[in-house]
C-alpha cells in the first residue's frame, strides 16, 4: 500500500461534492474535513453539475430520495464523469424498497462510479439478486464472517468487474476489492452499528481519500475503510475510560479519531490481508 | 408496570419508520439506536407505504413540513393501520400555523394513532382549541404545575378518549394517560429546554418501546417519557461534573444516558405517580 | 459598546424564524438555545410568512438551495421587512454557482437585510464581483490580512452603504461595519475551519444578538462575532487538555461555550478594535 495516502488527503484538501441523505449529512460534513477533505453540499438539477464541476470527486447517497435528488444525482453523475472526477455510490437501503432499487440501478447504469460501498445485502440488490435488506443493517444471513469470506470475496470482485468499480463491501469484516485483487480488513468494533451515519461517513471519507489518491483507487478506499474502523477501535477505547459514556459521546470520539488520522497511526493499527 | 419493557426493546430491537423534520432528525435517529431500537428514514410518496410495510412501528413528526411530505404521512399512515402497526404523531408547532394545524387534524382524521406525545399547547390545538404555540415550546400560560394537574389529566384523558391514542403531555411535569389511566411523571430537568429536539427524541423513543410492549402502550409509553426525563437527570449530574461544560455536552450525555439505561435504572430512578 | 447586549438576549429570549441548509441547521438551532434565543425552524411556503410573524427575527442561509424555499425566503422576507423585523442574510456559496448567486442578488434586491455575514468571497460576489469562491470558504487569495485590512474594510462599507445593511465579513480577522463606522475583531482558531457550520451558527446568533438590541444594530453584530470567536477560542484551550481530542469534541465545546457566554465573559476576551 502506498505510504502517503493520508498526507496526500491533508496536503491537497479535496473539495468533495456530496449529494445525501439529511439525516447524516451533518456528520459526513464533518468527518470529510476530519480527514482532511473538504465538503460542498447541494442537490438541487439548478446548481448539480456546476457545483460538482468545481469539486474533484462526487459522493452519491440515496438514504433519503425523492424526484428532485434523483435529477440531481444523474446530472452531477454524468457532469463529473465528463470531467473523470472520482464518483462514489452508497446505495443506502436498496432493497429495502423499489424506488431505492430502482434508483440505485439506474444511476449503475447512467454513471460509471469509481468505488460503491454498501453492505452485503445492499450490494447483493445491486448485482440483481433479491436482496433482503432489513433496513439499512446487513441482513443477518447475509453478513461477511470467516466462514464465507471467500466466497464473499468471489462475489465482490463479479461485482467489481461487472460494475467497473472498486467495491466496499462493510460489515463485522469488510473486503475492498477490483476485479482482481483483494483485501480483507478486520478493523472496527460492534459498538459502530449503534450510531447512525458510519456507512455514509465513510463513504465521504473515500471520496476524499480516492480524489487525493486517483492513482490508487483500490489502496485509497481500503485505507479509508481501515482508517474508519480505526477510528472505531480508538474510540471505543477512549469510551471505556468515559465514566458515564455512551453511543454519543462515541460518535464524537469517532470523528475525533479521524481528525487524528495519520498514515503513521493507520501503519500501525490497520488490519488488512491481502485475499 | 411490566417490569422488563426496556428488555424487550434490546431484545427485538424494533424498527421504527420516521418521517420526521430535518432539524433533529440525526439526534432522533441516534437515540433510537441508543434506547435498543432501529431507525428509517424515508419520507418520499414513492416509498413511504413500502418502507413502513418492513417496520413495526412508524413515528411521523410534522416539524418541518410541506406538501410532499404530508402526502408520505398519508401514505404511511393508513399503510401502517392496515397492518396494526404502533404509529406516533408528535404534532410539533400545532397551532403556530394554519399548515401545521391542519396537517394535524387531517392525520387525526385520517390515521388511527396508538401514542400522541406533545406539550400543552400543541395538544390544546389538536383538541379544537384555539391553540397559542410560541414556537414549539409550551406556552407560559398554557404549562402544567402542581396546581392545574388535575385538570390536565382530565383534559388529556378526554383527548385520548377522542383520539382514541395513549396521550403524553410533556412539560416541567409530564401526563401520560388513556382514557382512564393516568401517570404524572416528575423526571426531567429544565436544561432539557435548552436543546433541540428532546421532544422529537422522545416520541423516537416512545414508538420503539411501544412497537417493543404492544400489549402495554400506557406503560410502555410512561417508560419512554420517563426514561428520557431520567436520562437528562443523569445527564445533568454528569454535566455538573464537566470543566467548562454547556448544552452541547449535555445533548450528549443525555444520549449517552438513554444508550445506558435498563430496567433496572429506570425502576430505581422513576418518578411515576399513578392519578 | 453596550454594556447589557447578552443579559438582553438571556432575558428577552428572541424567537428567530430560520430558512436555512439541511447540513447545519441543527447546530443553528442549538446554538440559537445556546446563545439565548429560541429558534423556529420552516421552509415551505405555505407557512413561511406566518411563522416569521410570530418571530422577531429572520435569519435566510442559502446553503442548499431549491425552488420551494427560495420562494420561501422571498415571502418570509418581505412580510419581515413589512412588520419591521431583524433579518439576517447567509449567502453560502455565493459565487460557487449561478443558482446560488442570482438567489442571494434576487434576495438582495427584494428584500431589506439588516445584517449580512459571509466571507470575502461571498460577499464580493454581492457587490456584483467576479467572486471566486472555492465552496464555502474565503477563497485563499481574497482573505482578511493586517496588510490588506484598510481596504477590505473599505469595501465593507462600501457594500453596507449599497446594501443599507451591517456587514460582517468573517474570516481569519472579522470586520463588522456600517457605512461609517467598523471593528476589527481578532477573536477565533484556525481549526474552527475543520467543523462545518460555524459561520451558518454565527449567523444564528447575530439574528439573536440584534432581535434582542435593535437599536444597536451594529454593536450587537461584533458582540455575535466576537462571542462566536471568543467561544472558538475557550473551546480551543479546553480541547488542549482533553486527551484524544479532535474536531468533533471542538464543535461540541464551541456550542458549549456559547452557551456559557455572558457580557463579562465577552468583554474581558473580546479583541475588538475600532477601525
């Protein structure tokens, strides 16, 4: 893995334009100038593709759609592919109804995205599978564990192949992959999926991380996954000698860990496997 | 009371549909992960039935309305009484504005509600009356003290006889009733009305514990609003502890409280007096 | 300056009605709660002017952008201007794209601000400039500097004398002025740049600061921007001591200090210099 990811991210201050859901964009905001990005906001078709002709990269969430972000998300998809700016997709919650489903579809076959990171069953949707998606938490019988991680890791990199992308696929263990090479990474901790927003956090986090490091996309979005459930694991631990705390205070310990994020802290404490 | 209301909630971890506004709608999805439930959001016409067909419970807040939401709370609405679900209305601002008024009533008219969670005023407004909200707090005049309790209840038990819905009057000392039952509960701290949202939070926290206890909405409910009171008691004595402490922190360790708390903790912290 | 600007806020406690972005409009209301206000939040339409009317103040932040509230803002703000009432302009992005633009000169131009905040950037593409902004932040080669001081101040009155508005162009050093009269104000931290919202809650509490001290316009303004800065600063000094913290715990502690701000507090931190 290249050995300045980071400094490249805190050196070039990427400007991502994110398009999102309003129920965590405050904490996407915030976690992308945590880690060294910068962050425009607007979904509207008047102002999408001229605000993310000034950004180098375009992050796509579609956890809460309506008809005037759809246009929105097809317009700056399509402007920043013009320009070969980095696209993220998080395909939050498809599955889970048809307009996600549908939506999610739509913008894989209108955009060509650099990286998509969802969860098992989010990305099992996408592939054209049925996808059972209990809200927007991976389906239990569809998790990732050491059991079936090879074959997880088969289907990621059909994923990848199929949809051009470098895929995140997230969970108790996430594997980032391209069509031919993977990583396995095992950072984290439970206590993540009792906050809302880490997914979309880092899905930021790559954007940033993939634009300020566009010759390395597969090492750029696991670093980033790595670095997200780094910050997990530091602030779990600053957790246990809260007295009195809880999921809240660790939501902010998070991003504090972020904003701390360096390519020597993620050296040391990243748990990456090449599969 | 049930004694293992909260157990229930970590147990089955209930998912709640939202449509909420977007001012508190992180802090709400947040505690709800907190009090052991599981949160969507979806607000869109497209696929407010479908996302509330997968829920047990769905919790519409009418604090930032407008047309294309009130359709989603139509929607959802009458989805979720078709299939029995728990549905929370947290009429925010009823009676600051003809839309917010009407909006109500026309949920009142068109939904069958299990829990209405609101302060005086709003629930003032939804009775018919004239309804003066300064904003979204209780009116000055219009707030429950020792001396007009009696005549609250009465006025929330007949709102519940009309709405046919379990009522939670909030304020400096809280009302929960049916139509014949009533609980004042004196948990709560006046901090509490410095920060945004601890009534959005709440009627979060009331839809998980009443998806959770189905049989016991009036205790389950009581719980909830107790809980939550609990929870800024907690949270104030630990604020009181901080160095340079504020409203922000507070916000947090009132969170961090409701991630927290236990039968166990409510039992020996509840302040509920049968009426 | 007066002497009472914040006791004023505490005691008359302003409802301030806010058309503002998804992104930080939680932290504006908090920190409107925070500062000594009391915040309303609505968008749409159909409710729009009613609300501003039972408000002091308005406070319009163009952050993300679409036809339903810019009609809003349009409406709110003139039956504001009718009843005589505060109100605030955020032009967010102003310069970053057409829409963004012609709304913030199409608001300009309908209604009568009292007090407009944004960076260099920003308000350069007010005065009709080229305005190069690179997202949301004070382009780099346009910022407030000892050595350009005398002329941005300059400008600064210029645009209050075009505008009939105070001006507050915020930035590493603030100026706060009217036609005439103008303060430099050297309060604040670099690192309040990496958490979003600062200048979108600043605005918050100058639409506080100046519904409680009408008819001290401009004092009230620099007392925002100073207390906003100072807040910046104890929040700063707190996060030093405070292991493992990063920007998230920052943000936290800035609305935490806000919250603690008095008249003595601001006067004995304030670096406020006459112009």
């Amino acid at each position: 893995m290249e050995k300045k990811l980071i400094e490249n991210v805190r050196q070039s201050v990427p400007l991502v334009h994110n398009i999102t859901n309003y129920v965590t964009v405050n904490d996407v905001a915030n976690i992308l100038l945590a880690c060294g990005g910068s962050p425009i906001m607007a979904d509207d078709a008047e102002e999408a593709e001229e605000i993310t002709s000034i950004c180098g990269g375009l992050n796509i969430n579609i956890g809460t759609l309506n008809a005037r972000t759809i246009e929105s998300m097809l317009l700056a998809g399509k402007r920043a592919n013009e320009l070969g700016h980095i696209i993220v997709l998080d395909p939050v919650g498809a599955g889970a109804s048809r307009l996600r489903t549908e939506t999610a579809m739509q913008l894989l076959e209108k955009v060509r995205f650099s990286v998509i990171r969802g969860n098992v069953s989010e990305l099992k949707t996408l592939w054209g599978g049925s996808g059972s998606t209990k809200g927007v938490d991976a389906d239990l019988a569809d998790r990732v564990t050491e059991g079936n991680l090879d074959e997880m890791v088969e289907f990621a990199k059909k994923l990848s192949k199929k949809t051009g992308a470098v895929i995140a696929m997230t969970g108790a263990i996430d594997i980032v992959t391209d069509e031919s090479k993977a990583y396995a990474i095992r950072n984290g901790n439970p206590l993540m999926s009792k906050i809302t927003g880490t997914g979309c956090m880092l899905s930021g986090v790559v954007a940033a991380y993939c634009v300020a490091n566009p010759d390395h996309l597969l090492d750029a979005t696991a670093a980033a996954v790595a670095a997200m459930g780094l910050s997990g694991e530091i602030a779990f631990e600053r957790l246990e000698k809260t007295a009195l705390g809880g999921t809240s205070s660790y939501r902010t310990y998070i991003i504090d860990a972020m904003s701390n994020m360096s390519d020597e802290i993620l050296k040391e404490g990243m748990k990456l496997e090449a599969r």
